[in-house]
C-alpha cells in the first residue's frame, strides 16, 4: 500500500460584510478556529495539511479537463444524453452557462485562502528552537499558494491575487494586473525555491513522501516563467526572476535532482503499463516524478469525503468495461489528429491513448450512448480492471466515480528536460540539445530519431510527451492566438466536431457569472464573453 499524508481540514470562521463571504467559498470545516490554534508546531502542521488537501479537490473535472477538452487534443465527448457543457469547453462557446468554470475558481480560491490562514498565523506558533521548521512550513505553503494563484491566471487572466485573507474592507476587490499577480507567483516560488532543502521525496518509502520540494519549486519557477514571457511578451517574471535565474534553477533540477527518467513511457500510468508488451508499472513513487498530486482508496464510498481521484471516471469508456480497461463516463474523446500525429515506432503514443480498432476491443458507440466517438481514448489515468471485471484503481470496496487512486503527475523529469532544452536553447545550445535528446531517445528506444532541436519543435515534443496532462492548451496560447487558432479550429468530422477557436477572447476562459454579481462592479467578464 501507498504510505500517505493524512489530509483533513483546518480553517478559519471569517465574516464579511455584502455577499463576500461567498465570493472565497469560505468556510469552517471544524470547531478549531484561529482564536484558540496555531500555538504549537503540531497544529502548524494540521494546517499546511489542510492546504495540501485541497489538491485532491481538483480531480473533480478541474483544469486537466477542461483545458484538454479546448484544446486540440481531445472533443467534448461523455454521452448523448448529458448536459452540453463538454461540448462548450470544446468548442470555447460557453453560451448557455457562464458557471460552468464556478468550481475550478471556487476550489484555487479556497486553497489560497487556506494557505493565507496559516501563513499568517506561523508567528503565533511556539516553534521553541526549530526555526527552521517554521521556514519549511512557509515555503511549502508559500508554494501551494503559488500553484494554486497560477491555476487561476493561466486560466482566467486578470485575476484578484490575495496574499492575505480578506478583511471586511476587501468587500469588492478589483483584479490585479499580471506583472501584480506574477510578482506574487514569482516570490511565493522563490522562497519556496530557495528555503527548502535538497530531499527528493519521490518514493513511498520516504516519509515526506507527496510534499513539495525544493526541485518542484524550481521546475514550478520555471513553467511560471515560461508562460508569463511567452504570454505577455516581457524579459523577465514579473520583475522578480530573470531569465538567468530561471535558468539557473532549472539546471538545477536537471543536474542535481536525482531525478531521472524511467526506462519505458509505458511504465508511468497503470493502464499504459498492462497494455504495454512488458507489463512493467514503474509505480506512482516512480523517480521521474518531481511532483505528483497523491490520492487513495480510503474514501470507501463516502461523497463527503474527498481522498480519491475523481477525474479518472470521466475520462473511461463509456458503457461499461472494456478490455482491461474500467468504465466510466466518455469524457474528452481523443482527436484522431492526436493520434495521427506519433511517428512511427513513437512508444507514446500507444502508452497515451487506447486505440479501440487496433487493440481489438468492440466498442459499438450507439448502444454505449457515446457522443463525439472517435475511436480513440485516453489511457493515461484510465482505471483498470482485473479478470474478474473489478475495476483495480478502486480500493477497499469503494465507489468507482469517487475513489480511483492514481496520482496525477504534475511535474515530471521529462517536462524538466524540455523546459531547460526550451530556456537554454538561446546561450548554451549544445546542453539544449542533451535535454532534448534523452526524452526523444527514450520515446523511440534509439538515437536515430534525434533531430536539432527549435523553439517549434519543443513545443510539437511537448505535445506528443504531456498529451492528456492538461499542459497543450497553456503551451497553446503562450505562443500567440494565431497559432492556437490554427492548431485547435476543426472542420474534420462535420458539424458534430466542428470547433472554432476564438480570438477575442485572447484564450482566457469566461469569469463565473455569479463572482461577477458578487462583486457588484468591481470586475467586469472577460473579453469576448
């Protein structure tokens, strides 16, 4: 079994006047409130675990999915008979419910809020002589905060960065600008980069096993990097990180990590390693890893609690088990340009995605009532059964929609690799194309498929590597609308998988129509919404 960090809830009661106090989604989830806790290092620990918990919030259809869906990886998919957001997240339409992107704000604003509580409660905490404890519940909580403001700008734009909990007077906050909201990022991950120690926790054996590391927050610093120069055109992050620095940390990662990359794609998600030729698992502990959003089976069952991996369900063959593969609901069809787009003998792609025709498995899509059928599905995070038909994934009895356990990989070595290929491809060419090389070779299995390496063709590398892990679309549209209109529009297939990039809406997702209310003016929708 998986050793894991025991998640469960700390917050605070606050009270605010107007409607704000919905507009966070605060609330107290036990009777320990700020007045009568955080006095010693246990307790300090009960409230970082409570901002690690809301990780696992996000495997309710978060950004994985939804950012999967409009980009032009996958359709909108699940079944004819369900509602039509699917098909709106695909085709970027959004026209008949502006709350359809209310969770995902709701679950990175209750997870900064979380964050804020206990960092400004760390000097309330009797640390006795171990400061440096307190410095390593900071960085981490300073990290989680990062991540989970990052979630929110990658995805809406302009956003409202709180690094403190809000006050009766934050009633109608305006939204922060991006060089505001990056500067934030940038010295939450700087700290955390530079404050933590050189532990590599990545195995179950360690008993640290799923928190954040120093090496995650110097892979972080540089995806943050990455997308807000792409994006906004600038020379540095936010005027806190420059591209020397970042450069500096990435190689960092690559160099001294310990980190590296398993023998075999195939060996990283269980589904991809039972239908692989050796069969081989390399483990969710596996040592490519840097960081991983951890889950398991101890839910049993129980809708009121949030331990395992919700997501997974949505993206399983609809209609029932297949092959080795656990039902679900038919989420997210995998376009078929995906799957056209592996070279041959590219071992990711039959690792990425279940090809029902070539693997012989008599998926009829009317009687499975699938909308969007394509023929293809992701095997990345797709439940598993036994012979005896037992979905796998599902531990201790528990339900199949809310307790699969695979962990979702956040960063991994690889997505290391690209990134340092990607920053030091401008003044240090040849470590570029090292980078470049390894994830290639262990693609293919040879060197013979290397090629030099370009701005362009890290991003295509990007694709074919993270395909299914909710990185395509921000790699999408940190290049310009041009090219994510050119990669994601699709005539293929007729009106049923007819999908029309928008322009002006300069590739954010709408603002939840309700937030807006709530800030009685204080933010307006997004462009083109």
């Amino acid at each position: 079994m998986k050793k894991y960090i025991k998640l469960f809830a700390v917050s605070s009661i606050l009270v605010l006047g107007s409607c704000s106090d919905q507009f966070l989604d605060t609330e107290p989830y036990t009777e320990k409130v700020t007045t009568n806790f955080y006095k010693t290092p246990d307790e300090a620990y009960q409230g970082l675990v409570a901002v690690y918990d809301i990780l696992q919030r996000e495997a309710y259809g978060g950004p994985l999915l939804i950012t999967e869906e409009a980009s032009d990886n996958c359709f909108g998919g699940y079944g004819g008979s369900d509602a039509t957001v699917d098909l709106e997240w695909d085709r970027f339409q959004f026209s008949s419910n502006l709350e359809m992107n209310n969770p995902t704000y709701q679950v990175s604003y209750q997870g900064i809020y979380r964050a804020n509580i206990l960092l400004e409660n760390l000097g309330s905490v009797n640390w006795g002589a171990d400061t440096a404890l307190k410095t390593q519940y900071e960085a981490e909580a300073r990290f989680l905060r990062a991540y989970f403001t990052f979630d929110l700008a990658r995805m809406f734009g302009d956003i409202i960065a709180l690094d403190h909990t809000i006050k009766a007077t934050d009633n109608e906050l305006p939204r922060n600008t991006p060089e505001q909201t990056y500067a934030l990022i940038a010295s939450d991950l700087k700290f955390a980069a530079d404050n933590l120690g050189n532990e590599n926790y990545s195995q179950p054996t360690n008993p640290k096993y799923g928190r954040i590391t120093k090496w995650a927050a110097e892979s972080y610093l540089a995806k943050a990097f990455l997308f807000y120069t792409d994006y906004y055109n600038k020379p540095d992050l936010a005027g806190v990180v420059t591209k020397a620095q970042a450069i500096t940390y990435i190689n960092d990662v690559v160099n001294n990590s310990g980190h590296a990359l398993v023998p075999d794609f195939s060996q990283l998600w269980l589904a991809s390693a039972v239908s692989s030729t050796s069969k081989v698992y390399g483990g969710e502990g596996n040592n490519e890893m840097v960081w991983a959003i951890r889950f398991n089976g101890s839910g049993n069952g129980n809708w009121d609690l949030h331990e395992g991996n919700r997501f997974q369900v949505d993206i399983a063959p609809r209609g029932g088990n297949i092959g080795n593969y656990a039902t679900g609901w038919g989420g997210a069809t995998v376009n078929p340009k995906l799957y056209n787009a592996y070279a041959l003998g590219d071992t990711r792609r039959d690792a990425t995605i279940i090809d029902f025709a070539n693997e012989n498995l008599d998926f009829n899509p009317v009687t499975r009532d699938q909308r969007q059928y394509t023929g293809y599905a992701w095997k990345k995070y797709c439940p598993i059964t036994d012979a005896a038909g037992v979905a796998v994934t599902v531990a201790n009895g528990g339900n199949f929609q809310i307790d699969n356990y695979e962990d979702f990989a956040v960063i991994r070595f690889s997505d290391v690799l690209l990134m340092a290929a990607e920053l030091n491809l401008a003044t240090n060419a040849g470590f570029a194309q090292a980078c470049f090389n390894k994830v290639r070779e262990r693609a293919f299995h040879d060197t013979t498929h290397n090629t030099a390496v370009t701005i362009p063709i890290i991003m295509k590398e990007r694709q074919l590597e993270f395909a299914l892990e909710g990185q395509r679309y921000f790699d999408l549209i940190r290049q310009d609308m041009a090219t994510t209109k050119a990669a994601i529009d699709n005539t293929v297939g007729g009106s049923t998988f007819a999908v029309t990039f928008r322009t002006e809406t300069q590739g954010w997702f709408p603002l939840p129509q309700s937030q807006i209310l709530l800030a009685n003016g204080a933010i307006s929708q997004n462009p083109g919404w």
